[in-house]
C-alpha cells in the first residue's frame, strides 16, 4: 500500500499509488514518515485520497468557490462576508493552500490581527466566516480531516450592554416626532418600543398585515422586500398588538399616502438602507441634525448612542413585567426560548407583586385613563 524510502538528504520519503498515479511525500524523521505512511494506509483502505497542500485550493480561491454557491445570503450579508475576508482573511492566509491551515497558524493570524489593531468583535465574526468556509473543506471535499478553527478561541471583549427604556421614554421619543407632524415616525417609534418586531420587519409590514394581531411574513432587506424573516425565509409568526399601537396605526393609516406598506416612502416604494440611515440619524449640509431618531433621543435626554433597536428590549421588559414567560417573549421578539432566557430571565424572576397589562404601562406613560377606569398618574 504504502512504503518508505530513506533519501541522500537525511530524510524519509513515503510512496504509495493513488488511482494507479505514483504519490510522495518527504518526512524530516522515521517517526513521521511511518506515522504518515499510516494515515495514508488508512485512508486508501477507507477509499479516499489523500490530499497534500499542493493538490487544495488556497484559501482564496477556495472561499471565492464557497461564497459564489451560498445563493441564499443577503446582499448586505454578502458583501459583509467579503469585506472581512478581504480586510481580515486572505492578506495573512489567503495564498496558503487549504489543507496548510492547521491551528497554529491561524493561532498565529489571530494574534497579529489584534497585534495590528482589528476590534475583538469583528475580528471574532471575520473567524466565524472561516469557520463556516472551512467545515466544507472538511466535507464534501475532505482536504481537511477536522475544521482548525473550531480549535481557535474567540477574541475576548466586552459586549455592549443591553438598553430598555421605560414606557415614559419610549412616549418622549414618540412625542418629539409627534410635535414636528410626522406621524410615521412617531408610529413605528411606538410599534417598534411596544410590539417588538425588528425595524427590517416593521419596515416590510402592510396594512394587510395589521388586525388584532401583527402577522409577520416578510422583510425589508436593504429595498427590497422578501418572504420571511431573519430567522428564516419560511419563518411566519402573528405577534400581540397592544390597544394603544393598534391606535396609533389607525391614526397613521388616515393620514398616510400610501394603501401598501405601512412605512414605505411617499412614491409607495420601500425604504433603503440610505432612508434607514438617513432617519436614524441624518445630517444637514450645516453639519447639524434634522428630524432623526438620533436627535430625539439627544433631545429627550436619552444620548446620542441609543439605537432604534434598543426600543425592542423595551417590548420584553413591558412583556415581563406583565408576566410573560420566556417562550411567550421568545415567540413575540422572534427568537429562541434559549436567547429570551439568557437576555430576558433577571426581568422574569423579579416577580412583581401585582402584575399590569402591556396597555396599562403604556396608558400610564401616556397620562390616559387607563383599562379599569382610573386616571393614571
């Protein structure tokens, strides 16, 4: 099957015949070259080649292979995919061929991209994406006989905290928009603080899909609306509509210019991620800020980091402390019991004594007569 050869150079060679072609490969030691003259052995009896650095694709063109057939990615996840292996990847690994990338080199790629600057974050999602190109070099095309990134640590770093606001914070940012006439916005401030979808769902929302209950069935994805949701392009779910946002939406649907989506632009057609960008935080020519989520949350007093998907923590703690469970808050977020446990369990646990509706939070914030009749305070 296979044999070993001392060479002049002080070194092994280990030759075998793989579809009647002759194979070698040179060994420093004995040790190593009967250790290789093993798994050659192995694998021929296994019926699979076996593969040297020289016979697998770099890297590059390897994962140029592997994102050309991912027909399933998002634009805006595809181009997130290429700019970390151009920025992170491929400089340091993308000339090595795929069966070199063993876990001390990419141990070593790790360490001098922190060394060079690279954010941990980032960086940890950039080996994400190797990780994921890598388990298909392992299967279908066996050059690797296990994926060396699973042996990789990720880079450490502290993530950013979770934000909620209360119900009286979510109304100040609603109110803002309100007092300038913009209504829209000032209704998906309320569906996004209140109900809890994701601002790609409210933004592919259609009067269609507003009753009792929200039906979630498509996305937004950078302008172009598409079946699904993050979590899947099959995924539907109908989520809890409190009274009051069923009310703002009643109001919005009076005064809105269009009959299809509920936040689409004037001409009817969906939002960009321009427009996304543009309202959450637009600038001026002047270098000030015109009517944005950002300049709200400055002038409310809420500062200049909170994001629009901060307001969906704010649905989970209103829904926790009206005593939903974590599978309840899992199915109206739209994501798993296990992420509405680690996220959302401390707010469960807590345990108020008397329990409120999510429409009592919310009239209480408002300064309306609440659900029993009291005037809230």
């Amino acid at each position: 099957m296979a044999s070993i050869h001392p060479t002049r150079h002080g070194t092994y060679e280990v030759k075998w015949r793989e579809n009647k072609k002759p194979k070698s490969k040179s060994c420093k030691t004995k040790s190593e070259a009967q250790s290789l003259k093993v798994e050659v052995e192995r694998r021929l009896a296994a019926g699979r080649g076996f593969v040297r650095g020289q016979d697998a694709p770099t890297l590059e063109i390897f994962s140029a292979q592997w994102l050309a057939g991912r027909n399933d990615l998002e634009a805006s996840t595809r181009a997130k995919y290429q700019e970390w292996l151009e920025v992170h990847i491929l400089p340091e690994l993308g000339h090595l061929s795929v069966a070199e990338l063993k876990p001390r080199r990419l141990q070593e790629w790790q360490d001098q991209r922190l060394a060079e600057g690279a954010g941990p974050a980032v960086l940890g999602k950039a080996q994400s994406l190797l990780s994921q190109i890598l388990k298909r070099a392992v299967l279908p095309y066996e050059y690797l006989d296990v994926n060396p990134a699973l042996a990789l640590g990720r880079p450490s770093y502290r993530k950013r905290d979770h934000r909620w606001l209360t119900a009286a914070e979510v109304e100040a940012l609603r109110v803002w928009f309100l007092e300038r006439e913009d209504i829209g916005s000032a209704t998906l401030i309320s569906v996004l603080g209140y109900v809890g979808i994701r601002p790609q769902d409210a933004l592919a929302l259609e009067w269609t899909h507003v009753g009792e209950r929200l039906t979630i069935i498509q996305k937004n994805s950078g302008g172009e609306i598409r079946p699904g949701s993050k979590t899947g392009d099959r995924y539907k779910r109908t989520v809890y509509l409190p009274e009051p946002v069923s009310g703002d939406l009643s109001a919005w649907e009076d005064t809105a210019l269009t009959s299809g989506l509920v936040f689409g632009k004037r001409d009817g057609r969906p939002w960009t991620k321009n427009d996304w960008d543009n309202w959450r935080s637009r600038i001026r020519p002047d270098g000030s800020r015109g009517y944005s989520f950002k300049q709200a949350a400055e002038d409310v007093g809420l500062g200049s980091t909170l994001k629009p998907y901060d307001l969906r923590h704010t649905c989970a703690t209103l829904c926790a402390a009206a005593g939903w469970n974590h599978i309840e808050i899992a199915q109206q977020l739209g994501h798993s019991p296990q992420e509405s446990m680690r996220t959302y369990q401390h707010l469960i646990d807590s345990n108020p004594a008397e329990r409120r509706s999510i429409e009592d939070y919310i009239a209480e914030a408002r300064g309306v007569r609440d659900l029993f009749g009291a005037e809230a305070q």
